[in-house]
C-alpha cells in the first residue's frame, strides 16, 4: 500500500498562487496514477486534477472544468512527487487537498474524478483562498 503525504497548502489572497506537492514513502509513484481531490466543508469529495503514468511516454493530464487553465499536474520524478501548481486562486477553492493513488490507464480515463477509482490517499493539506 503507498503511503502519501501532502504538503504545500495555507492561506492566499484571491488571484494568488500555490504549489501542492504529493510525496510517497516507500513506494514509485511512476507505477500509479495520481489524483488531486479537495473537499470543503459540507460538500463532496471533488475530483481536480490527474496524472496517469504512461510507459515511455509523457504523462497524461485531467483537469475539473472549474480549474482547467489554472492549474497544472506534474511529476518530479527524481523526487518521487507530484505537484499541483495554482494559479489565480479564487475563494471557491478553500478545502482540504487530498491526493490519491489509482491504477487507473490511459482509455479509462473518464473515470479520474471517481473518488471510488482510489486506492490510498493523504491526510490532506488545508488551502485557504481569502482575502
């Protein structure tokens, strides 16, 4: 089982920026897919972005409609993270980031926001958008 730890969040101004990274302990991310989730209080568990690794290609990215534009997945691959970078952060985005891992490929990709998809995920890091 991977074990995932998040980091990066805190408190921005809206139309700030911040940089989420997802680190493994134990464990190559590059085997899994990678999703980033958020949750505000009294909702539902959101799907935001995610990378599916793909074998001697370049990764593939998905985004929620309400941050494509904005937000970028990546994978550092020397440091066994992936990151979510935001930008132009609006207050609709105040939750707790979680990612996640998935063994989730490239052609089933329709299912990256299904938090049912998942497998382990984070304790979360609290991003706070307000001014």
């Amino acid at each position: 089982q991977v074990q995932l730890v998040e980091s990066g969040g805190g408190l921005v101004q809206p139309g700030g920026s911040l940089r989420l990274s997802c680190s493994a302990s134990g464990f190559n991310l590059d085997a899994y897919a990678i999703g980033w989730f958020r949750q505000a209080p009294g909702k539902e568990r959101e799907g935001v972005s995610c990378s599916i690794n793909r074998s001697g290609r370049d990764d593939s990215a998905y985004y929620a409609d309400s941050v494509k534009g904005r937000f970028t997945i990546s994978r550092d691959k020397a440091k066994n993270t992936v990151i979510l970078e935001m930008n132009n952060l609006k207050p609709e985005a105040t939750a707790v980031y979680y990612c996640a891992d998935s063994w989730l490929r490239v052609g089933a990709e329709d299912r990256w926001s299904r938090p049912l998809e998942y497998d382990s995920w984070g304790q979360g890091t609290q991003v706070t958008v307000s001014s």
